[in-house]
C-alpha cells in the first residue's frame, strides 16, 4: 500500500459558534457553546428544545437572491463553507 499526501489549501466552516474560521476560532478556543434554546421555529412540541442553531446567518450576503431562494438551509452552510475554504 503507498502512503498517499494530502494537502489541505484551505478551512471554512459555518457553525453555531461563528461564520468562518476567523470568526469561529477564537469563540472554540474561548471555550464558547452555541447550544441555544430554539428560536428558528417553535420548539414547544418537542422533548428538547436546544440545539447548536447558526445566528443571524444571512445566505444573501454569500449567493445571490434568487438561488438562495432555491436552496434549503443546509445547502446555504455547505456552499458558504466552501467558498470560505476556497478564499
């Protein structure tokens, strides 16, 4: 078996901690939790009512209007943390 390299050129992430590496590493290295009580929809229904939530996440200030529109959220975190990783 050969030893294959890997070099990783870049790092993006959109986390509940931060959009960004330089916005999400200073808040991991602080120790910062972004487990929240729900507020993307109403919760009330369900046995648990947290979770690690992206605040104030904009998709429109990454993509353009009217493909934000056509995608789902999680699309939104994967295409943005790839472009991040891309810069």
């Amino acid at each position: 078996m050969s030893k294959r390299r890997v070099v990783v050129t870049g790092l993006g992430m959109v986390s509940p901690v931060g959009v960004g590496i330089a916005a999400a590493w200073p808040n991991i290295v602080a120790g910062k939790s972004g487990i929240v009580k729900i507020s993307h929809f109403d919760a009330s229904q369900f046995a648990c009512q947290i979770a690690g939530e992206v605040p104030d996440f904009d998709a429109t200030q990454y993509l353009p209007a009217k493909d934000a529109r056509r995608m789902g959220r999680f699309i939104h975190f994967g295409l943005v943390a790839g472009m991040e990783a891309f810069k």
